[in-house]
C-alpha cells in the first residue's frame, strides 16, 4: 500500500486487495468468521476510495481483471506460508513469474534465486517514509515510566515468525534493559507476562509508529530461521535504520547483507552480548553511524522504488 500510495501522487492507481490464500479456521487465527465475512463485504464492494487526499488511489477486491501488461511484486515465498494449499499456491506463484513482463523483488535471496527464470528481474527492495519515520520528535508517552535503556520490537507478535524464547532468554540475561514489544497479539504471550523488564503494547496505526521507535535506544530483531523469513525482507528495517538507531537481530539473508547495520547474533547469549554492546554506544560514541544508517534509508523511500518502477515501465514500453 505504501508503493501504492507513491504512485497515487502523480497517476491512477488501483490497488488489489488479496482475497486471502488460506481459509481462517478455528484455532489457528483470532475470530475466524469475522475474517470471512470481512472478505466477502471487501469483495462484494466496489471501488473504495481510502484516502482524501489521494484522489488517484483506488482499492478494490476484484476476482479478475483485464491487463496490459503484468508487473509481479515478488515480496514474499508465498508457498512457504503455513496453513496453505501448498502446491495450489506454488501453481500461481510459478504463472505469475512466467507470465509477468517484469518482477519486483523485495528480497534479494528471491532475486538471486530466481533472476534467470523470468523475463525481467528487478530487486526494489522494501522502501521507507523518511518524512514520516525521522528521530526528530517528540516519543510515545506509553513509555514515559520505563526507565532507559529500551530496546523494541513492534510488529506482529507470531510464534511462527517471532522467535518468543530467544527474547525471554536474552530478557533474564539482560534483567537491567526494558524490552518493549508492540503489535498484535496473535499467540500466547503468557511467558513474557511473568518477566518485569518486558513490556507489552498493543498494535498502533502506522503513523504513530515513530513515536514508539523514538521512545527505544534499540531496536530486536528476533525472528525464527525457517523457509519462509529466509525470503522476506522485513519492512521494519529500514524503518529502523531512519530513525538512526543500533539493531540486533537473528542470521537471516536479509539481515546479513545489512551487517554494516545490524548485529548479527546467534542464541541468546551471543544474542545478549551485541545488544549491550549497540547500547554501549549511546548517546554520544553512535553519531556517525547513526548518521550512516539514515542515509542509507534516504536511498530507499516508497518514491524512489516508485520512480525505479516507472523507468523499468518505460523501457519495457508496456505502460
């Protein structure tokens, strides 16, 4: 949505809202029959204008639509999903990447592997509002009543992506850090109730996420190594690296090529060990790379990848 959004500022855009890959069952997502029945409201819908001050940008739930030409934002292993028709999904992901004209990728584990099986491979990346996401400002007063240092991870709170034991292990091997973990809750976070240096935050709208990242001296990024996160590339990174503040996180392909940027740590002691090293720094030994890591962001706003996309577009002669 976030592309979409940059497109909108000079033509039409039509974002497709998914009609979902897996069917929400009991016991596997939080109210199942309201997710269903939303996405039957969505689809049966018509155009939807979400935002006033983007004219051009429409959403829609469609089941089809015609086309001219075929762009593929490549931004997740969708096969790799859990609670999916796996080779169902993996039949579409493989029409769309011999059927597209040219494919976006987020990822550049998905590009590298998969480059010479399409017709164009372009590596985009994630973008960044670095008008939104800047240090400058004031912090979430949520947090006024922990003292510092804070370190934080905001986004979903999913067992099957957030690695839960690593960050309970590094909370009792760090008892004098607040960790302070924001998002939906998705699964049981019993074990982190019991722990009196972490703090649970319920999900925020996206505007107000610089606030909370403001309000932290680091940043966690503690995801599990399985199929599926070995492909992504995690938004919330650059969004980090904008606000110019240190990350630890968890061998992942992604993550490693940012290793200029983010300690790369695994198990809970090595785990331990970088992130009060990222906070021994603070505030005053971290201005360069602090500096380093904003303008390394600066290259990759939502307008830059758009205009990237337009220029392929262009060369293509499709659009």
């Amino acid at each position: 949505m976030q592309l979409a959004r940059a497109f909108a500022r000079y033509m039409p855009v039509l974002f497709v809202n998914s009609i979902g890959m897996r069917f929400p069952r009991r016991g596997t997502v939080s109210a199942p029959i309201t997710r269903v029945v939303r996405k039957v409201k969505s689809a049966a819908r018509r155009l939807q204008f979400p935002d006033s001050a983007l004219p051009n940008l429409a959403v829609a739930t469609p089941m089809s639509l015609p086309r001219e030409a075929l762009f593929y934002n490549r931004s997740d292993l969708h096969s790799a999903f859990e609670g999916i028709d796996v080779e169902l999904i993996r039949e579409r992901e493989e029409m769309l990447l011999q059927g597209a004209d040219a494919v976006l990728y987020a990822s550049d584990y998905l590009f590298r592997a998969e480059q010479y099986r399409v017709k164009r491979a372009i590596l985009i990346g994630h973008g960044v509002d670095t008008e939104l996401f800047r240090p400058e400002g004031l912090p979430s007063k949520e947090l006024d009543d922990l003292p510092h240092p804070r370190v934080g991870f905001f986004g979903e709170l999913r067992q099957r992506s957030v690695d839960f034991d690593l960050i309970v292990s590094v909370a009792r091997l760090c008892p004098s850090i607040q960790f302070v973990l924001g998002g939906a809750h998705l699964d049981d976070l019993g074990q982190f109730r019991s722990l009196g240096n972490v703090r649970l935050l319920p999900p925020c709208p996206h505007h107000e996420m610089p606030e909370r990242w403001r309000g932290v001296d680091a940043a966690i990024l503690p995801y599990k190594q399985n199929t599926w996160l070995r492909a992504s590339e995690p938004v919330k990174l650059n969004e980090i690296l904008a606000m110019g503040i240190p990350a630890v996180g968890t061998p992942l392909p992604s993550l490693d090529r940012r290793s200029e940027f983010v300690e790369i740590a695994q198990g809970p002691e090595a785990f331990a060990c970088a992130l009060r090293k990222a906070l021994a720094t603070l505030p005053t030994g971290d201005i360069e790379r602090r500096e380093a890591r904003r303008a390394a962001a600066n290259l990759q706003t939502w307008d830059a990848i758009a205009d990237r996309i337009d220029r392929t577009s262009r060369d293509i002669g499709d659009i």
